[in-house]
C-alpha cells in the first residue's frame, strides 16, 4: 500500500484518490464514516492492515475566509483527525516513509482565522511528531474545478446561487484578488512532490470582481443560462473576462460540470 489520505471525502482529498486510482497507484483513504471519526483504533487497524509508507494530510473542517465560521471551534476536537493519527503514529513508532500536510499558500499573505487555523494545524505536526524528518508542507492556493461542491468557496457558491435562484449576490471589496490552482494540475503536483520530483506549480491570479463576471459571462454566452449577478448592490456588467486563455478554458470546463450536474439532478 503505497498511500494513505486523511479527509478522503473532502474536495481534494477525493479528487487526489481518484487520481491515485487512474494512474493504478494503491491508496486508502480515512474519513469521518469510516473511521469512527478518525478514532486512534481505527488508524491503527489501517496502518496494520495496508502499511502505507506516504501519508498525506488533507482533512480540514471548513476552508473559508469567512471568520464567523470559525466562532464556535473547539480546537481539540476540530484537530481530532490530526491528533489521533500522530498519537497513534508515535505510540506504534509506525514505520513510514514520508507525511504530507496540505495547507495554504494564503498563511503567507492574509490574517484570516482560517489561516490562524491552518498555521495552527502546521504546528501541531512540528510539535507533536516524533519523525519530524519524515514531516513536509504542500502549501497551495484556492483550488476550483468540476467536482467542488463547498457552500464556502466561491466558485462553488457562485454556481448555487445562480442555478438556485438566477441571480447571485456578492458583497466583496472590487480589488480584493484571489490566488488560483487547477484541480487537474494540482493532483498532478502532489503526487509530484510526495516522489520528490521538483516541478513547477502553476496558479492563476485575478480578482474575484473578473472571476465572476467571466463566470457569469461564460454562462451566458456559452450557455445561454440568462441571470444576473448583484456585486455590492449593483447590477454586474460582464464587460471583462479574464484574457489568459488557459485559466479561461479551466473556467469553461469547471461551468461545464456544474451545468451539466444541475441539468442531471433536475432531470
């Protein structure tokens, strides 16, 4: 057994396993369900069991700019997935090869309590791991693409609104500018860097003003869904979409999914 992932039924978690899976790569990963939320007895029937030799960190309650949903957090039990696998690794004196922690490229630049949190998660690793040697950080961007369907996202929460009620709201400083990472291109980068293989990240940048007008216009020029979008009160024009063709197709692709998995379920 080559991989084991924390929070397999979060958004990159998952779309990582399947991954995984395409590319005949052995995985197992632990989830809420089916770990007896994440008991230190159920780790260590799967590490007995599979022996996996790269454990990756995915799992992380909310991933949100949002303070307010962080108001109620009670810090143990919302790293309860990462302390019970690192107690559990500790006492075993469990013998693998690397651990991967997914966390934020934003702890860099942005004071948000999620990066307090994400820092916070970080820590826990370098305190309470006794094979800190073993220990590495995947610091990424927001990542979007088919599959995501987180109401604290943008992205994600942008398509709801305007599938739900053809019209979507926002209340977001204009300038405020986002950091992007395709889902396809970030599974490919993780499993890069978990074999040591040093390649380039690729991340598009804009600010979530040209997001979404390029969303919204996509939907209507290429869809012809008719909406509207409601941007700090007033009406959204879709006079500018985002000229790289690149993150633009990306874009496409992801108003793909999401269309056609409304259609589906209305159908």
């Amino acid at each position: 057994m080559n991989y084991l992932i924390l929070g397999g039924n979060s958004y990159l978690g998952s779309s990582f396993e399947k991954y995984l899976n395409n590319n005949n790569i052995s995985s197992i990963s632990l989830h809420t369900k089916n770990s007896n939320n994440y008991s230190e007895k159920k780790i260590a029937e799967v590490l007995n069991k599979y022996s996996p030799k790269r454990i990756i960190d995915f799992k992380f309650p909310i991933v949100s700019s949002d303070d307010n949903l962080f108001m109620n957090i009670i810090e143990n039990e919302f790293f309860n997935a990462q302390l019970n696998l690192i107690s559990t690794l500790n006492i075993l004196e469990y013998d693998f090869d690397n651990m991967y922690v997914i966390s934020s490229e934003n702890i860099k630049r942005s004071k948000t309590k999620y990066t307090m949190y994400k820092k916070k998660q970080e820590n826990i690793y370098k305190e309470e791991l006794h094979r800190k040697n073993k220990l590495s950080f995947i610091r990424l961007h927001s990542v979007f693409g088919p599959g995501d369907l987180s109401p604290y996202r943008i992205i994600p929460n942008f398509f709801k609104q305007v599938f739900h009620n053809k019209e979507a709201i926002f209340n977001i400083n204009s300038n405020k500018v986002g950091y992007f990472n395709y889902i396809d291109e970030t599974n490919k980068y993780i499993l890069d860097f978990t074999k040591g293989i040093d390649r380039k990240r690729k991340f598009y940048k804009c600010t979530y003003k040209l997001l979404i007008q390029t969303l919204s216009s996509i939907l209507i020029n290429e869809f012809e869904f008719k909406h509207k979008v409601v941007w700090n009160s007033n009406l959204l024009l879709n006079k500018k979409e985002i000229e790289n063709k690149e993150f633009y197709n990306y874009l496409i692709e992801t108003t793909n999914w999401y269309y056609k998995s409304t259609l589906n379920k209305k159908g």
